[in-house]
C-alpha cells in the first residue's frame, strides 16, 4: 500500500480533521468585524526575479 493514503486513511478512521476543525471553531471569534471596523489589509506587490524569467523563457523557448 502507497505510503501516499496512508493520512487519509488515518483521518478516516480517528475522524482528525473533525476534531480539528471542531477546534480551530472554537478558537475563532464568534462574529466577523463589518467592513468599516476592520483593520486595512496590505496589499501585496509582486515583483519579477530576472533570472526566474530568464529561466522560464528559456525552457520555453521564448
């Protein structure tokens, strides 16, 4: 048997993910922020790498 199932089949037989998500609930708030009171969110810039590009479309053929 792959060692690739072997999470799944873990999970499915002592119901992790339940647990968890039952836990990761539990430590949320229990009411979400209207727009207007919660904080601004950054916005994130991507920036090129030059040699990632260069090697991109160079395997390309670009």
């Amino acid at each position: 048997m792959p060692l690739v199932f072997l999470g799944s089949l873990v999970d499915w037989f002592f119901k992790t993910s339940d647990r968890a998500a039952l836990e990761i609930r539990k430590r949320l708030p229990d009411r979400r922020l209207p727009a207007e009171e919660a904080p601004p969110m950054r916005k994130r810039m991507r920036r090129r790498v030059r040699r990632l590009t260069v090697t991109a479309r160079g395997s390309l053929g670009m």
